[in-house]
C-alpha cells in the first residue's frame, strides 16, 4: 500500500466518497490527487473545518479543462498557506481529553539487542550542527502522548519494553570513542524512576566511568528517586516548553510547575540539571510565553547548576507525518510551512531564526556567560545570528560541549 492509498483509506467512507468525486469531476493528477488528501487530513487535525467550507466552486467552474482542476488545487494550498505561515492560533483549538491507555510493560533482556546508537541528527555533509551523542535505549515506548513525538511512529504496539539487565549491558559496552550518552531517544529517562533498576545501574557506570557523560531527559512529574547520591557526571535535564503547548500539545505530561520543581528537588540533592527548551511552537503569544518560561527559569536556579540550555523546534520526518496524519488524533503541531529541513520538514530559516534569537535574549548575561546554550539539531546558518557564535564543523561544536560539560562537572567535585 503506497503513502497516497494509506492515507486516503483513513478517512471515513463518506469522505472517501466526497474526495472521490472530486478526483473524477475535475480530473485531478495523481500529485493532485496526493495535495488534496493530505491536506484535507492537516485540516481534520487542525480542526480548521473542510476544504468544501472554503472552496469557491462558482470560480472553479468558470476554467475550462484541466484548469478547474488546478483551480481547486489553488484554492486548497492558498487556505494552508495562511495556516502555515502564520503563528498557530490554539486559542480556537481544543483537543479531545486524551485518557491513559493501560500499557502493558515487559522485562526484556539485552541479548541479541542493539541498545546504543547515535544522535538521529542528519550527518551527511554536516546539514545540521550535531553534538555526535551517544543514546541508550534503556526503555522502548512512551505512556506520555506528546502529539509531535517520533515515538509514536517508531513502535506500533501499545506496550513499553524495559531492559531488565541493563548493568550487565553496560559493563561490556566498548567505551574507548564515547564521552556522552543520552537515555531520552527512545523513550522518557525518568518514566520509571528506578523501578527497574535502571538509574542504580547507569550511577553504577557514571562511577566507574567519570570521563562520560550520562544525560537522562524528561518530561516527567517523577521525583522520588531524589534521595541518593548520584555521581556529578550524571545529569538530569527536563524538556520545557510553554504553557499553552504543554497543555494542547503536550498531553500527560508533567506541567511547567511540575518540571521545575522536579528540576529543583535534583539540584538540592546535589546533581546538575539542564533544559531543553524544545520543541518551540511559532504561535500566537510564543514570545510571552517562552519569556516567562525563562524568568520561572532564573528565578529557580543559579546558572552554577545548569549545566545546558538548548533550543530546538519541530522537525518532522515523511514516515512521522504520515503517521500523524493517518492517525489523526487533533493537533496543531503541523500547522507550520513544512519546509525542507536536512531531508525533513520544518518552519522556515527566517521563523526560526526569529524564535531562537527572541528566546536568548530574554536570558540575563550571567546565564549566557556561564552556561552552555546550543541550537538542537538545527541548520548551521542559524548559530550566529541567534547565539551569537557558530562552529566551522561539527568536531568542534562536540569538543566545545565535551569542554563546558565537564568544566562545570568538575565545579561540583
């Protein structure tokens, strides 16, 4: 089954039918064809209505041939086109209560696994600015049901998997060309707190291995596990974003609230934390928003315990936007320009550059001189006008991180 007939036998027969007659009355191409499906699928997520409420087919009836056919395809993308490139309204959007599905969890064992890969950054040609992370999967699938999320699309069955022996995995781990892992790709790093052993099992690897960094990432309202020491070059950081999104977009997630105070209670305990402003969302009241994101940020913390701060924005692959659009579960999440990003889909250089150096500035100069802020997973053209610096080539923007990382590591020793 190709991209176009998956997507077009997710609708509803009656759809079906409706967009059929379409195709045959105006005598659409199959690119034709493929436009109309997938918008009209955006437009079901958006909950922005249907093509057939904008449609103008008095003016489409007035071409002649194949022109009425290009007409209505005007027509479709021109509506998008305001959609897409203006900020997102979520004031008109309100998504269905999402319940807890009752996942199943498993114990699995790591043999035969592949546990360890790299960042799912683009590498090729160095297209995007990448920090060449380590990531663990220590946990397969999320109970969170962030609308955006890849994870979604990684896993189709409805049940989260736990490596059950991951210290015997850990200790056979070749180390010799690797300073940084991250626990966040595949799953959320505090999902379960040590319920399975798996916080004891990477303390036990940080000890042994004080020249490695072990980054644990989340969105988690867990915090129970704050009451042990941890080794200083295990770092907690937790995903932030604003309100608005955090709560439309976001959904069964810890609120910002929550987060922070999660975030707090780690660095009382004396670990260092870090955030990652990411996925940023160009809306209406984003600058508002991810200003107060910042104070609640500085009011909380002394940059002494932060180690980063990253910023990034919504980067989509085909198979995710296929997902999300046969899925259909309401969001506005692609409600953006999709423009080509590194062969995936995302706002364009002049929005991002807009939001990226909008939320720096909102930062006072000791954050900025005493933490290491980095754009996630972006174009390399964005650094220096948002950031102010930029990097000739990945290997140093890496020794750079690897650099700040341990210098503030070894602050707290």
């Amino acid at each position: 089954m190709d991209a176009f007939e998956e997507l077009f036998n997710s609708f509803s027969v009656e759809k079906r039918e409706k967009l059929q007659d379409l195709f045959s009355s105006y005598q659409l191409t199959k690119a034709q064809r493929l436009i109309l499906v997938k918008e009209s699928a955006d437009l079901e997520l958006f909950q922005e209505g249907d093509i057939f409420t904008f449609l103008d087919f008095n003016k489409i009836d007035k071409q002649i041939g194949k022109r009425r056919g290009q007409e209505l395809i005007n027509q479709v993308e021109k509506r998008m086109h305001e959609l897409r490139y203006t900020p997102t309204d979520y004031s008109t959007f309100f998504p269905p209560t999402i319940v807890r599905k009752k996942e199943s969890i498993e114990k699995i064992y790591s043999d035969g696994l592949k546990l360890f890969g790299k960042c799912p950054c683009p590498v090729d040609g160095e297209k995007t600015r990448c920090c060449k992370l380590t990531t663990l999967d220590a946990a397969m699938q999320c109970s969170f049901g962030c609308s955006y999320c890849s994870v979604q699309a990684f896993y189709s069955e409805n049940k989260i998997k736990v490596v059950s022996d991951l210290d015997k995995n850990l200790k056979n781990i070749d180390t010799s060309s690797i300073w940084h892992i991250g626990t966040g790709q595949a799953s959320d790093s505090l999902l379960f707190g040590d319920s399975f052993n798996t916080l004891s099992s990477l303390a036990d690897f940080a000890k042994s291995h004080s020249d490695i960094v072990i980054e644990l990432k989340s969105k988690s309202p867990r915090n129970d596990f704050f009451n042990r020491e941890y080794p200083k070059n295990m770092i907690f950081t937790w995903s932030l974003n604003a309100p608005t999104i955090i709560e439309k977009e976001e959904h069964l997630t810890a609120s910002l609230a929550e987060r922070l105070k999660s975030a707090a209670l780690a660095v009382k305990n004396g670990n260092l934390v870090g955030f990652h402003i990411h996925p940023m969302i160009y809306f209406k009241g984003w600058e508002k928003e991810y200003k107060e994101v910042v104070k609640r940020i500085e009011d909380t913390f002394d940059y002494k315990d932060i180690v980063m701060i990253s910023m990034g924005t919504l980067t989509f692959t085909k198979a995710v936007l296929q997902h999300l659009r046969c899925n259909r579960t309401p969001s506005r999440v692609l409600e953006i320009p999709l423009a080509e990003a590194a062969g995936k889909y995302s706002y364009t250089l002049d929005i991002k550059r807009e939001m990226f150096s909008t939320l720096y500035s909102y930062f006072s100069q000791d954050f900025k001189d005493n933490i290491f802020f980095y754009l996630c997973m972006e174009d390399p053209s964005l650094w220096k006008p948002c950031l102010n610096r930029e990097y000739s080539c990945d290997k140093d923007f890496e020794l750079d991180m690897k650099k700040a990382y341990f210098s503030k590591i070894s602050s707290k020793l």
